[in-house]
C-alpha cells in the first residue's frame, strides 16, 4: 500500500483541527515543514519538532498553537532543526522565544507596520552547556598528530598512521564528527558497523572495530582522558562481523599461473618500473608494500657468492630496530638474490639512470607527488594490485605468490619449511634454532643466516625461469588492448569511447582551471 500524504497545513485547517480535537492526544504531522507537528488533545494544542539528535529522536516543544501562527511555527521548526543539526542539541527555551519575536517582527516589517527595534538571536543556546571534552572529529585529529608524533619518533610506522587515521576517519565515520565522545556508546558504533555490513563491506566493518577499540583505549589513558571525556571500556562489547570461511577464499596458484604473471611482467607491454616491481616480488616473494619501498641503496652485490646480490630490505616490524650509525643495516630483513635476479635488477638500474639526471633514492619512484608542492615518494602498493589484476586470465594476486613459493618450495625442492619462513620474513627470528623459548639467542644475534635463505630463492628462481618459457603471450598490440578491456570491466566501464571522452574533458577542464600537476608545480616553483 502506498504511503499516504502528508497534510500541508493552513491556517483553517489547524483552527478545525484544534476545535475537533479529541481524546485520546494524538500528533498530526505538517506536511509543508519537515518535522513539525502538531499535538492535539481535547484541552490543549501544541506544536513539537521532532529531530534526530545523537543517535536519538527529540521532540522540542515550540509553544502554544493557538497564540503561535502557523507562518511562526514553520520559521522557528526550521531553525530548531538548523540548532540541532549543527551538533547544539535542542536549543533553550529562551531562544525559542527570541527566534519566535525575531520573526513576528520581520513579519510586521514586510506588512509596512512599525516593528520597533531589531531583536538580537544569539546563533546557539544549547538547552544544556555542551561538555567542555573533545568532539569526535576534534578526537581523530588529536590522535592523528601524537601517532604522527610516534612516527617521527621511531615507535610507529608511518603507513599504521595512515591507517589507523583512515580509518577512524572514513566516510561512515566521519557521521560521528560532531558529536562529543563523552557520548558516544558502543551502539552508535554498532550501527555504522551494521550499515556497512549491509552494504558488503565487511572488512572495513572489521577494520572499523579493531582500531576503534585502540582509538578508545588511547583516548581512556590518564594522558588525555579529560580533555577527551572517553570512558574506559565504553568499545569493550563492541563485535567484528565475520569475514566468512578465510581458507575457502585463498588461493594457491600452480607455478604455470605465476609464470605467466612474470612473463606479462616482463614482455614491455606494462611500463619499466611497474614491470620490474612485479618481477621483483614473484622472485622474491615479498610483500607488496616491502617491494615500492625498497631503496636503491639496499641493494648491494653479495661478496661471499660471485654473481649473487643482497637487497637489505627495510623492516616493516618496528621490534626490529632502526639503522645506526654503528649498523646501517640494523633491523634490515636480508634476502639473496640469485644471479639471474641479481643481473635483472643491475638492468634495470642501468636503464633507469641517466647520466645527468639523479637517480631516485626509491628503486621504483611515484610518478607525481601525492599533493601539489610534495616530493615524489615511491609507487604505491596499490599500482601492483590493479596491474597484476588487469592481467587476462590470472585470478592469483600479489599476496598469492607467498603461498605459490611456500607451496613449490616444500612440496617440489623439500626446502623446511623454517628456512621457507625464513624469505616469507613469518619466523619468530631469521634464525632456524630461535624460538621463543630460546631467549639467548633471539636476543644477541644479528646474523641474516643467508646461506639458509639462498637455496629457497635459487630453487625457486630456476623453477620459474623454466615455466616461463613455456609460456606463450600474444603480441603486444593484443596483450595492451587485453589489459586494457580487463582493466576496464573491473572498473565497471561499458562504453570505452565515452569513458576516453569523459577523462579528456576532465583534464580539459583542470588544465583551464590551472590544477594540472606541471601546472601546481610550476607554481609552486615560481614562488
């Protein structure tokens, strides 16, 4: 059935309204004025705007109906609702009053009547003095800095910042803003949890309970809970949705599969830096964020095996320690690179150096800097994804190589699986005899034990030199257009030709608006 209309009021029909009323009390709603409502009982008619406040319906009382008129009634609803949606909560009595003779003056002036002098309405009167604690939004940027703090300091990693910020931060999140923490409950975050379950995302409603329930934590410590108005606990009931049966949803790609990802990689059709980055973490099976971070001064030949290299990866574990002076390569997770891999990255260094420009420190630098006036960071993680994604045919993704090389080196080269853990950097130490119970060692050596670690990479570099020759690609033309389609359909794009024409007008449109990157830059330059 159909909903039915709302009555739009006049001034005849509130006065029949109210001359008919009778028991028991009941509220007609205004169909002219969202929210407003008229409540209506034998002895008396009120008007009432309902709004909804921090998660919970108010209803604010305006004034009697029979010396409000309709015309004032509708004004002052509007600006209740204005009070209460900018985050005030329900406005004084006395401001409901001064907004009431603000309008029933403004009325008398449009009507040439003498009006006498202007009546001052504050902008706010909250019925009740807001909390002098943070507000949501005030909150997540508090924290946001003293993590960014943390991460200048050494003791967190600039891509948990990024995170935890992002996070706390997102779309659904963001509804919370201004509302004061003191407030909030585990409920209300339940709810955003629940909406965006509804909308299959949940593993961001995963995300949104862990570093909510850390967000809270850090807001409840005696360093800021005053200012904060957190209270212990309130996010301890609060559940992640379950993400569904994990085991089922992996994948373990056959070498043939990873293969073909290194030769697509390799044929030229994607562009230098994207391809050699690809390269580099099936040879190496490496973390997708290990690989766009890695520097070129973490690369480095390995003097106790004649063509074999070492990369000196940065350690994403903070436990792991920083460089010093003493240990530049402190903290580093050290893998050997076998010699075919060794002379592919000495080409690539070679090709992307020119004699009088200066190298990138980042192996695979950005190709525009993050904001207008920044510097060029390294690529993002997210570039391999859509890459390796785009390839026709190939459901493995980057993280599946990890398993593909667990799985090939124990099953097909009976490498032990602790020197397999050893490359994947998922060993409790880089030492085959440390474990936790064996607190001397885990404690005073630093050795990389790379003479453990080469077989794994050797056996598995020769296994894929060998499967990619049996792989065949079709030329480069086809294989372009083919990463082209794929990369198109994932995107949910029908119409190539209008999706081409609706990128030209965009830049077309932000270079006559001068928000170009070479533009920004050269602005930036200028000054």
């Amino acid at each position: 059935m159909a909903a039915k209309a709302a009555l739009v009021f006049d001034a005849s029909i509130v006065a029949t309204l109210i001359r008919e009323a009778t028991a028991p009390p009941r509220d007609v709603a205004d169909g002219g004025c969202p929210g407003l409502t008229l409540r209506l009982s034998p002895t008396a008619a009120s008007w009432h705007v309902r709004a909804r406040y921090e998660g919970k319906q108010h209803r604010v009382l305006l004034g009697d109906a029979r010396t409000w008129t309709l015309p004032q009634a509708r004004a002052v609803a509007v600006e209740v609702r204005r009070h209460i949606d900018a985050g005030k909560g329900e406005p004084a009595r006395e401001w409901i009053e001064l907004k009431r003779a603000a309008v029933a003056r403004e009325a008398k002036r449009r009507r040439g009547q003498s009006a006498g002098e202007e009546i001052a309405v504050p902008e706010y009167m909250p019925k009740t003095a807001p909390p002098a604690t943070w507000t949501y939004g005030e909150a997540r940027a508090a924290w946001k800095d003293w993590m960014k703090r943390e991460a200048e300091a050494g003791s967190l990693r600039s891509a948990t910042v990024r995170n935890y910020s992002g996070v706390v931060g997102g779309l659904a999140m963001r509804t919370l803003d201004r509302r004061f923490v003191s407030r909030i409950e585990a409920p209300d975050v339940a709810a955003i949890v629940e909406s965006l379950v509804s909308e299959d995302k949940r593993s961001t409603a995963k995300d949104v309970v862990r570093v909510t329930r850390r967000f809270w934590e850090w807001m409840a410590e005696p360093g800021q809970v005053r200012r904060s108005g957190a209270k212990a606990g309130a996010m301890l009931g609060l559940k992640a949705p379950r993400l569904g049966s994990v085991k089922s949803r992996r994948h373990f790609p056959l070498l043939p599969e990873v293969a073909h990802m290194l030769a697509v990689a390799q044929h030229g059709v994607l562009s230098d830096s994207v391809g050699m980055a690809i390269e580099l973490l099936i040879y190496t099976a490496q973390r997708r964020l290990s690989v766009v971070k890695a520097r070129v001064d973490e690369f480095e030949p390995w003097a106790a095996r004649e063509g074999w290299g070492l990369w000196w990866q940065g350690h994403r574990k903070i436990s792991r320690g920083a460089p010093t002076p003493e240990d530049p390569r402190r903290g580093s997770h050290a893998l050997p690179l076998p010699p075919h891999v060794w002379w592919r990255v000495q080409a690539y260094l070679r090709r992307t150096t020119g004699d009088a420009t200066v190298r990138s420190e980042w192996l695979f630098p950005g190709m525009r800097p993050r904001r207008a006036g920044g510097t060029v960071a390294h690529m993002s993680e997210d570039t391999l994804t859509h890459a390796v994604a785009a390839m026709p045919g190939r459901r493995a993704s980057p993280h599946d190589v990890r398993r593909a090389f667990a799985t090939v080196s124990q099953k097909d080269h009976a490498i032990p699986a602790t020197q397999v853990g050893m490359v994947l950097d998922h060993a409790n130490s880089d030492l085959l005899q440390v474990v936790d119970g064996n607190g001397v060692t885990r404690r005073y050596t630093g050795d990389q034990m790379l003479e453990l670690k080469a077989p794994a990479l050797q056996a598995w570099s020769d296994a894929l030199v060998v499967a990619r020759r049996a792989v065949e690609l079709p030329d480069s033309e086809t294989l372009k257009a083919m990463l082209v389609a794929e990369n198109l359909r994932q995107r949910g794009v029908k119409d190539p030709i209008a999706e081409k024409a609706r990128r030209a007008a965009a830049s077309a449109k932000a270079w006559a608006e001068g928000r170009t990157t070479r533009q920004r830059a050269r602005q930036t330059a200028a000054t």
